[in-house]
C-alpha cells in the first residue's frame, strides 16, 4: 500500500534529507491523494499526471489541505 512505502520511505530516507519537512509534506500529500490503502502497483501514469496537477493547483491556492501531520492528525 502506497501508505507504507511512503512511511518506509520516510524512515529510511526522507527523514534525513536536509529539506525534510517539504519530502514530510510532499509523502503526505501523495498518500491523502491516493489514498492510504493504494496498492503502487494500481496508480498509472494518468493517475500521477493528475496528482501533479492537483499540485500545481495547490501551490497556486496556498491550500494544503491534502496531507497529514506527522502525528495522524489532519
């Protein structure tokens, strides 16, 4: 499930990047997109485009409202 790759990402990688609170924010928001129970092997190239495009979008806005806080909570 997407939702785990993306804590074992955190925990393995992301954690120690030096921008880490954008990769926190960046796994969030995937993971509200797809969906915590997204298996990888269902989301398709279409599926990313849009996710980027929402992205797009939410930069423009100034909305975060797709990603989680480190705590679980929204």
């Amino acid at each position: 499930m997407i939702n785990d790759a993306a804590d074992r990402y955190w925990n393995e990688v992301g954690q120690y990047h030096s921008g880490a609170d954008n990769t926190w924010r960046d796994l969030r928001r995937l993971v509200g997109y797809f969906g915590e129970t997204k298996l990888l092997t269902e989301v398709t190239d279409d599926a990313v485009a849009s996710a980027q495009d929402l992205a797009k979008q939410e930069r423009g806005s100034g909305n975060g409202a797709l990603y989680l806080q480190r705590d679980g909570q929204s």
